[in-house]
C-alpha cells in the first residue's frame, strides 16, 4: 500500500475518532453523561465543567480543520511546514496526554490512554514525509 493511501485512511480514521470525542465532549457539556468520569475525576463543579468542555471542543475542531487544510480539503495558503509544526505539537500532546491518563482516578479516563496513543500515531503517520509521494491530497 503506497504512502498516499496510508495517509488518506489514517486522516479517515483520525477526523472519525475526533468527530467522536467532540460529540463525547458535548454530551458531557450538555449533561448527558456525568463529567465526573472525565478529566480525570478533578472537575468540582459545573463551571469548571463548562469551561474545560468547552475549551475541548474548540480544540479537537481545530485539530480537525487543520487536518482538512493538510490534506488540501479545504483550500488555503499555509505551507505544509506550518500545517506540520501544528499537527507535531498536537502529537505531543496527545503523547503526554496518554501519560497522563494513565494516572487518572477512573478507570474510563484510564482507557482514554489508549485513544490519545492511537491519535498520536495517526498523526504521525499523516504528518511523516515520504521522499516518493509529495502529495498528501485524498485520492
């Protein structure tokens, strides 16, 4: 299987599993599910709750957007090195997130670890370069 296609199935899977989570996030923002098993137990109060959900999802819509830009969805005039340095810090991110998931107090937040793993490769495999295919447009 060539670098494009890998690409293309790993921006899929990642915008799909992002797509979740933020649908997630607004299930706990609007209270369908308790925010007690989310960040990590350490919510105290609805406040705190609406700020931190909110900010999530602002977040993992940006991820996505950005994924949509790198992938030349959505037409832009970033460079690829911009895009890039964009989606390595999200992988950071996503690594220490793993980390630190896996030091929660619930054991839901504690299988999160293996989402924000998974997020993390995906990533790299969508942001890596590969000398034969300069493209990263989906097919």
């Amino acid at each position: 299987m060539n670098t494009v296609k890998v690409k293309n199935i790993a921006f899929r899977l990642l915008t799909a599993l992002l797509t979740a989570v933020v649908l997630f996030h607004l299930c706990l923002l609007v209270k369908l599910i308790p925010y007690s098993i989310a960040w990590g137990g350490r919510l105290e109060n609805d406040t705190q709750m609406y700020v931190f959900e909110t900010i999530s999802i602002l977040i993992n819509v940006f991820l996505i957007i950005v994924l949509f830009l790198k992938m030349k969805i959505i037409n832009h005039r970033f460079s690829d090195k911009f895009l890039n340095n964009i989606l390595w810090v999200f992988l950071t991110i996503f690594l220490l997130n793993t980390i630190g998931n896996l030091f929660a107090k619930t054991n839901f937040e504690k299988y999160f670890s293996i989402l924000t793993l998974v997020f993390a490769l995906l990533i790299w495999i969508v942001v890596k370069r590969d000398k034969r295919d300069n493209t990263n447009e989906i097919q």
